[in-house]
C-alpha cells in the first residue's frame, strides 16, 4: 500500500491506496480545508501542518477499522503552487554526425540542467519531462541515432517553512518511514499526460485557495509557469455580496446541483456576474505575460474545486480572451476532475480527491514503472 500527501495553499489531502502500476483504489482518505482568510505564510504553514497530522491519523483510524493493515510501502508527499515554484531548463548538444545515443549522454545533458539551479536551499525537487532526439520528442532515445539531442527539465524550489512542516507532520505519524517529495507541478504534468495523451498542446489552469498557476505546454513540455494572484478566497470573497466566502461556496454547490432556490440562484449569478470584468483583467495581464513572445494553446485544462469548477469553466470560455490565443478564437475549457483521471477509483464508491487523484496518478507511475 501507498500513502499519499497533498498539500495546498490552504487545503491537506492525505489518503491511502493500493496501487499496482496502473490503476490506484483509494481505500481511505481525508481531505481538510482552512477557514478562508487572509494569513501569514508561517501561519499558514503551521495550520495546514496540523490539519495534515489529524487527516493522517484519522485515514489511518479508518483503515483500522476496515481490518485492513495500515502499514505503507511508500509514502509521498506532494507540495502545490503557491508553496512550490517551476522552471523548465532545456539543455541540447549538436554532435559530429549521427551517432548512436547512450543513456550516460542523457544523463550529461540532465546534469547540465541541474546546473540553473541558483538557490540551492530552495531547491525541492527534479524531473526530465521530455527528451528529444533530431527534433523530436521521444520516451526511449537510448540505441537510437541522432546528430542532436535535448532534456527538458523541470526544477522546482520550495519555501523551507513548508517542506519543514511537511516533514515534521508526515514524521510524527510515520517515525521510520522515508518521505518522498514531489512538486505539485510535476505531479500534475504527469498525471494530465497520462489522463490525455492526445493533448500536447494546452493552458493548464490550476486554481488553488490563494492563487491559480498557470502552466503552458508545447509540444508535449511544459514552456514556463505563471503563478496569477485570484484564487478559491479571493473570488469567493469578491462575489460574496454582503455575505461570506463560505456562503458563497455552498451556493454555488447548490447552483452546480440543481438544488438552490430561485432567489439565491438569482443573487450569487448577479454577484459572480458582477466581478467578471475585474477577473478578466487579472488573467488578462497574466495571460499576455504568457503569451509573450507566442500566444496560448486554445485547449484548456482546468483544476479546480468542483464547486468552483462548473462557474469557472464558463467564464473562461465565454470571457475574450481571444487576443491571446494562437487560433484568436476562445478557450476551449475542458474540466478535470478526480473521476476524470481515469485510473484511480475509491473502494467506498465515493467522489474521488481531484489532489489525490493526481497524486496517486504520479505514484502509480514512478514508483511502479520498469
């Protein structure tokens, strides 16, 4: 069995699943949500650490109960955006004439992009997301012959206050076992790739509490990230009329449900309908950072809370954001959801964490791959 960690910027997921390479059955899991205000990040990190060691223990508990062992091969702990940050380093080589291309060459290449790296006390964590060889991506260039040959890297630092608290939770319920840390936009590009793979072009809009990143992929690599500040509390508080976020969010489920009344439906639409234009002006700036010196993919992927998710993917199809977008026609959104992922399923029959989801998507593959 698996343990997995999620940790965003003002949520924790933390579940348990058995894995086998390809598809992932949660079997118990925990997800907790701070109360939407503002805080300092130690603040932060402090509570988002409690509220991590309580989930563990209660999914531990609840495996307990089923009769089921509770002990875990691997554990992983997954740190998202705001708290993690992502660049992409490509380095390549131009060879004397085609010649064959060795895992060792690859290995240099991978090693020169660790090079970038400046702040060393930051750095978290690193990945090769694409090699090419002649100009083309490839998964297996080891025997094959180029004249050329490139690594995409991702590298990602993090903010030491909450890989400190993250360790420290993950520890004092799990003394003897090691934690394996992955930034959360790694854990998403592979999650996404694998969930679809017929998309190698693409805006990927992850909407966290505090923030939403932004990731632009071409060809399959991710181009650069973008951490744009409206998130979950900014735009629940926006839209909260004279209310509060939470109420917000809870109309808005009920709106997604097809369960609130006339009155309320009438007055959160008029509400969210109200900051629109001052949504499209933050991710319109945001937008023209990332279109520069190309504009965006026109497929959207988009990860969001669900109670979010239905409002969100209309208004980034409907708003025009057209003057970025290679085509110059809109967004095309398509949701994810955890259900969406397509290899992790929860034994209960349950709604599967859309955090976990991906988290046990990476796992799945790193852990198990050959």
């Amino acid at each position: 069995m698996v343990a997995a960690a999620s940790i965003g910027s003002g949520s924790v997921s933390f579940g348990i699943a058995q894995c086998d390479g390809q598809r992932s059955v949660l079997l118990a899991s925990e997800h907790r949500v701070l109360p939407l205000e503002d805080r300092a990040p130690e603040q932060a990190a402090a509570a988002l650490k409690q509220q991590l060691i309580e989930a563990a223990k209660k999914t531990i508990t609840a495996i307990s109960t089923s009769g089921r062992p509770s002990a875990v091969d691997a554990l992983y702990c997954i740190i998202r955006s705001p708290w993690t940050r992502t660049q992409t380093c490509r380095t390549a080589t131009v060879l004397d004439a085609e010649m064959r291309i060795t895992d060792g060459l690859i290995s240099d290449l991978a090693k020169q992009s660790l090079s970038n790296v400046k702040d060393r006390e930051r750095f978290f964590d690193a990945a090769v997301a694409q090699i090419s060889l002649n100009g083309y991506p490839t998964t297996k260039p080891e025997g094959k012959h180029a004249h050329q040959a490139a690594v995409t890297a991702l590298i990602s630092s993090c903010e030491p206050v909450m890989r400190a608290a993250a360790l420290d939770a993950l520890g004092s319920v799990f003394p003897s076992q090691q934690v394996i840390m992955r930034s959360g936009t790694r854990a998403l590009l592979e999650a996404l790739q694998e969930a679809r793979p017929g998309i190698v072009d693409c805006l990927i809009l992850d909407v966290t509490e505090e923030g939403t990143a932004a990731v632009v992929v071409r060809n399959g690599a991710p181009e650069n990230e973008l951490l744009i500040p409206e998130g979950v509390r900014s735009i629940l508080t926006k839209a909260s009329s004279g209310g509060t976020p939470e109420e917000t969010r809870q109309a808005l489920r009920m709106i997604a449900r097809d369960e609130c009344s006339e009155a309320t439906c009438t007055a959160v639409q008029a509400a969210c309908a109200a900051i629109e234009p001052e949504l499209a002006h933050v991710f319109g700036e945001h937008f023209a950072k990332l279109s520069t010196p190309q504009r965006l993919p026109t497929t959207t992927l988009l990860v969001a809370h669900p109670d979010l998710s239905p409002w969100l993917s209309r208004f980034f199809s409907r708003i025009d954001f057209t003057q970025f977008t290679l085509s110059a026609q809109p967004f095309e959104v398509v949701p994810i959801t955890g259900e969406g992922l397509g290899k992790v399923t929860s034994a209960s029959d349950g709604d599967v964490d859309i955090d976990l989801s991906i988290a046990l998507t990476l796992i799945n593959k790193e852990a198990f791959s050959v």
